[in-house]
C-alpha cells in the first residue's frame, strides 16, 4: 500500500515535504486538494483545513510537515536528512525555522503584491482544486492575509532587499556544494525547497527572478525536487559547515533573527497573562512592533514560531557541553546565536494536531 499525500504542487508546505519522500524512494500517492478531498479525509482526520497531510499505509495521519520529516527520519532512516553531528544538525533544524517562519515573507509578497503573479496563482489553484469557486475564496483569503504577515508597503523594499541577497549567497554557495550541508540533500534543503519552489519558483514574477539572477539556485531546485536515486554524496566531512553558507547564516542572524524573537517575546507576554485554564492559544494572539533594513512595521503573534523554534532549541540543547561549544563557536558572529540562547519560558507541544501548553519551557 502507498503512502496518501494530499497536496499540491504551489504548495508552500508540499513543496518541503515532496523532496523528502522522493530521496527516500518512499512509495506514495500525491492526491490533489479537491473540495472532497477536504471534506472527506483531511479535514475529518486532522480537524484543520491545511495541507499537506500523509496517510500511511496503516491509516495513521501524519499533519505538520515538520513532524512529518520526523516520522519519515524515524520509519524510513537512510539516507538520513537530518545530520547526526552537532553543528550540521543544529543549522538544519535553524535554516528549517528560518524556511518555514521568515521565508513566508518574500513568497507572500512576490506571490501576491504583484498582479501578474497573483493571476497565475489564481489559476494555478482553480487547476489543483477542479473547484474555481473554492479556489476564489481560498485566494481572497491568502492575498488577504498577508498584511498580518508584514507584508505591507512599509516592508516590501526590505523584503526584496531580504531576498537579493540571498539568491546571491545561494548562488555563491551552489557554485561549490550539491545542497546546503555538503553533497547531500537534508532537512535544510528540504525547508527551503516550500517557498523556493512552490512559490518563488513557480510564481510568475519572482519564477523570472530566480532564473535571470540566480540559475544556480533554479539547479539546486531541480536536483533536490527531482533528487537522484543513486547519489552518493555525504554531508562536509568533520561536521564542518562550507564558507559560503556563512554569509548566508549572517543573513539570516541579521533579519530573520530578531524578527522571529520579536514574535516569540510578544507570544510569551501574552502566555505570561493568559487564562490559567487555557490550554491551547488560538492562531494568533495580537500584533505586534517588528522589522529589519531599517523597516518597521506590524505582525500578527503566532504561537507557531515558538514551537517551531522549539524544534532548534532542543537539537542544541541536547547536546553534551563540549558539543554544544562546537556549535557555539560555528555560529559565534552570524547573529543566529542570539536564537540558541533564548530561553523561553513557555511550552509547548500538540494535542490532536493542536498546539497546546505543556508548562514552563526552563
Ligand atoms: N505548519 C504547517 C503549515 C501548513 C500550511 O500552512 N499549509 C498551507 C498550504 S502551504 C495551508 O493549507 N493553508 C491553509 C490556511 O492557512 O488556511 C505545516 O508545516 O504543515
């Protein structure tokens, strides 16, 4: 019996988990997200209207791509994604939050700011769906929310800046390694194939973009959408990080950083006064003050970030003392080990595909 995947090609969150499956030769199915879809498997088995979901063989229900990537590390180990040594693992699961919280930044605005790119994935989602009423509203819907985001004009110069530079690290990077750890694909790859493909690649605007400034990283795109069964590459030997992915951890220490504990903070203030009998935080929780470039501007708090920033805590936090030095000291000056040490104060963890408290994060 195959695996069920309900997902869809400009799929944000499909994107991350698609690769995964192929480079571990799994066999599934990818069912698209039609109206009967939603109404008869994902939103019965999981309670919440997101895709993707994976349907084992079993009839188990597997919901959020992250713990997805998990479950699939843990039935399916070789080849692994997520490295077993300590730096190379800590800049996976880092570069996975960054994917997953920040990147939803550039690939919102160029997905949505842009008319000729919210055309195409207008019709892109009435194709995926067979249902072009649906396919209106869900669209409505997206391109509405993108303000609580901080996608606003105040942040569009930053956001673009955000993305110039990157497609410049990446393509620096690509010149020398296969994927981000080395010459095999891993969680990171994974994480930021969501946005790189399902949006940046596919969308109408940034999709000319990425193929006039960065070629390169439309190559890595294609090689770790379409990864090859035989590769036989590994991570850097010595759990070393390559020179070129420094610049690109810079970037992220210095506009993805702050922005992401800005949220945590205000989520934790929140936390801090809500209800004692409340057990699980809405979606959002309020607004609140963030930026980068120089650009300020209003988010929405999601309690998401704190639990995807979770997710890195614990892979440093489990580490032996001289380990954990290791990573200190490849990170030390990249802005990103102002994340590794917040300590927060609140956790959380998931109760019926729900985020829910589960007491103090000390
Ligand atoms: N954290 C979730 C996010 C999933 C998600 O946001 N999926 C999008 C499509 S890429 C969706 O279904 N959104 C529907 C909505 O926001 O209502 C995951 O990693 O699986």
């Amino acid at each position: 019996m195959p695996y069920r995947f309900y997902a869809a090609e400009i799929s944000y969150f499909s994107g991350k988990v698609r690769p995964a499956l192929r480079r571990k030769g799994i066999f599934f199915v990818e069912h698209l997200p039609t109206p009967a879809a939603y109404r008869d498997v994902i939103l019965p088995r999981t309670g919440l209207g997101f895709i993707p979901i994976v349907v084992t063989p079993e009839d188990e229900t597997w919901q959020d791509t992250s713990e997805i990537l998990d479950a699939l590390e843990r039935r399916h180990p070789e080849p692994a994604l997520v490295p077993a040594t300590p730096v190379q693992r800590v800049v996976a699961y880092l570069l996975e939050l960054y994917a997953d919280e920040f990147l939803l930044l550039p690939a919102m605005h160029y997905r949505w700011s842009f008319p000729e790119s919210e055309r195409k994935a207008r019709a892109d989602f009435a194709a995926a769906t067979g249902d072009p009423a649906g396919a209106i509203k869900f669209a409505d819907r997206m391109s509405g929310s993108i303000a609580m985001l901080g996608v606003r004009p105040e942040s569009h110069a930053a956001i673009e800046m955000h993305l110039a530079d990157l497609l410049d690290a990446l393509s620096a990077h690509f010149a020398e390694h296969a994927a981000l750890l080395g010459a095999r694909m891993s969680l990171a790859d994974c994480a930021l194939l969501g946005p790189f493909y399902a949006h940046l690649y596919l969308d109408a605007v940034p999709g000319r973009l990425l193929r006039e400034r960065a070629p390169r990283v439309c190559h890595w795109i294609e090689r770790m959408n379409h990864p090859d069964p035989t590769a036989s590459g590994d991570f850097l030997p010595d759990d070393a990080l390559a020179d070129t992915l420094r610049p690109i951890l810079e970037l992220i220490g210095r506009d993805a950083v702050p922005l992401l504990l800005d949220t945590v903070r205000d989520f934790e203030r929140w936390a801090d006064a809500r209800p004692p009998e409340l057990e699980e935080p809405p979606r959002a929780v309020g607004f609140h003050d963030t930026g980068f470039r120089g650009a300020r501007f209003q988010r929405y708090t999601s309690p998401y970030t704190l639990w995807m920033l979770q997710r890195t805590l614990d892979a440093y936090r489990a580490l032996p003392d001289a380990e954990r030095a290791r990573v200190d000291a490849s990170l030390a000056r990249t802005g990103c080990e102002a994340l590794l040490a917040y300590r927060p104060r609140h956790r959380l963890g998931k109760r019926r595909f729900k985020l829910c408290f589960e007491g103090s994060g000390a």
